[in-house]
C-alpha cells in the first residue's frame, strides 16, 4: 500500500493518504500532551504500544458486532484504516469517578458510579472541548437523533465488551474517550483509538494507575505502566 500526502498530525497521530480513496494510513507518535496540550512531551514507545493494543482491542469489538475503522496492522506503529468524517464529538464512558467529574461532582476518586454515565463533548481544542448535550447535538446537527442512538448502544457495548475483558487481566475500566466516524457508505463506525492515552486502566488489586495519569500528574513509571498494560493484553 503506497501512502502519499499527509493528511493530518494531531497530538498523537500522523494520518497520511494511500493510494486506495477509501483506505488511510495512521502512524502513532511517542509525543505526549496533556491538558488540551498545555503540557507537553514524550513517552518511549507509546506509539507502538497504542498502536498495537488499539489494534487488538478493535478486533476484538469486531468479533462483539461493534464496526470499526480497522482494516490492517502493517507495523508496530503504523495501521491501515477505513477513511471515515469524524463525527465532531468526543463521547466519555464512566465507570468510576475520576479526573474531571471528580472535581466538577465533589467526589473523591475511585467512587464507583451507579450506573454508567455517558458524557459527550464537542471536538474543538481552541475551545477545550467544551461538554455539550443531545440538545446541543441535535440544534448544531453535530448527529442525528438516531446516529447518536446507535453511538450510545455501541459506546454502552464497549464498556461492557472491555470491561470483561480487562476484568479477567486484573485491569479496572475506569472510565474512557471514544470517537466515532462515518464512511463515505453513510455507516458510523468506532474510529481513534483505545488505549492508555485514552482510557484509565487501574489494576483491580492495588489500583495502581496504569495510563496517562501518571505522565499528566507527574507520577513517574509512565513508561513502565504502558509497556504492563501491552505485557497484559498482548502477552509481551
């Protein structure tokens, strides 16, 4: 597969053309930020590890009826996806309070919620991603009312999906980001990544935190908890 003009660079990715219309080829940076990229830096090998475990995650929700955007690995760092329009939303899954709903709800961390709360915010950094809702949706046509429906139903699939899955590797879902795209066939399908830039992984015995936090709050041991959480899933 031939690739040809960058497409894009974000904050963690390159996304480049192919020689294939419909196919794009996404390269997974080591470069970290945090805090809508206020901070800034680099974790050694996250690229592969995101990379990788976003791959195995995504055929594994295949297999669960959850479509997505995966078409091929083609190297540690670099993969081949469905060209999809980014629906302008990111969608939160809670599990358990943490980060900015502990603040914004007054609970202490590690609270586990009730029941699973959905939390959609608009995509847009020069305006921090401000959290919207389906009102907010619907007035800016951002989705439909039945394309959100069905971005709810597999965002709940997710959570349920990963959230077994992990449980039985001793990791707790805590909460995470997903993003959603359509093909140029109208279908919506789970598009970015998953992985411990984008959800929070604690181990289910001494709730260690196994993700970003540690690079956002200057915990140490980034590097080391991305390469246990690959160790858990992928086996290496």
């Amino acid at each position: 597969m031939e690739t040809r003009d960058l497409l894009y660079e974000g904050k963690a990715k390159k996304v480049f053309a192919t020689d294939d219309p419909q196919l794009v080829l996404v390269s997974y940076k080591d470069d970290a930020t945090a805090f809508n990229g206020e901070k800034k830096g680099t974790i050694l090998g996250k690229g592969a590890i995101n990379n990788r475990v976003t791959n195995h995650l995504m055929r594994l929700l295949e297999k669960q009826g959850v479509p997505t955007h995966y078409v091929r690995e083609l190297s540690p760092t670099d993969t081949l996806v469905r060209r999809v329009t980014i629906v302008p939303l990111e969608v939160i899954v809670r599990n358990v309070a943490a980060g900015s709903l502990s603040k914004r709800l007054g609970l202490a961390e590690g609270t586990p919620m009730k029941k699973t709360v959905l939390e959609f915010c608009y995509k847009d950094d020069a305006l921090g991603d401000p959290m919207v809702n389906e009102y907010h949706i619907a007035a800016m046509e951002w989705a439909t009312p039945a394309e959100l429906e069905t971005i709810c139903r597999y965002s709940l699939t997710v959570n349920r999906v990963l959230g077994e899955y992990l449980q039985d590797l001793n990791i707790q879902l805590i909460d995470f980001k997903l993003e959603f795209g359509k093909t140029d066939a109208g279908e919506l399908v789970l598009a970015d990544e998953i992985s411990p830039d984008t959800c929070r992984f604690w181990d289910t015995v001494t709730h260690e935190k196994l993700d970003k936090d540690r690079f956002r709050r200057d915990m140490g041991g980034v590097e080391d908890a991305y390469q246990e959480i690959m160790k858990r899933l992928l086996g290496e």
